[in-house]
C-alpha cells in the first residue's frame, strides 16, 4: 500500500509541465504571427512614431489581429459543436 501513495505524487510530478501548458494565458498565435506592429508601422523608418499614419496603421493592425482572433475564436467554438453532433464520426 506504501508503494501506491508514493507514485501518485510523483506522477503528478511527472505530469505537471505538461498540464501548465493548458493553462498557459497571454498573446495568442495570431499576435505572433503578425510580427512586430511598431517595426511595420515605422515602415522602416519613414513613418514616426505619432504621427497620423502610424496611429491609423496601428489601429488597422489592432483591428485586424482582433478579427483573426475573433476568427479562430468561431472556428474552435464551430469545431467543437460539430463534434458535439456528431460522436460517431471518427
């Protein structure tokens, strides 16, 4: 009976790093992908940082990573209700 209680917590151990990624919060892969708004937006320098074409291009890009995300949002929630109805699909 000794030799169950002590593997049970070593295989939460074991198991722990691989559950934190489930639990893992912050940008989603749509930010990474989208690059760096900052660099795109100078477009290599030519635009400053305030001006009137920097902040609509930053607010362009705001808008479309909102969308992207908005996008993959309705497609999990869409895969998960296909699965829903239909369990006999493999």
């Amino acid at each position: 009976m000794r030799l169950i209680s002590t593997r049970a917590p070593f295989a939460l151990l074991l198991a722990l790093p691989l559950l934190a990624g489930c639990l893992e919060r912050g940008q989603s892969t749509v930010a990474d992908s989208m690059g760096d708004d900052d660099q795109y937006c100078q477009a290599g320098g030519k635009v400053k940082v305030g001006s009137p074409e920097y902040v609509a291009c930053r607010k362009d890009r705001d808008v479309q990573r909102q969308n992207a995300d908005a996008r993959a949002d309705r497609k999990q929630r869409d895969l998960g209700e296909y699965m829903l109805n239909h369990p006999d699909v493999h």
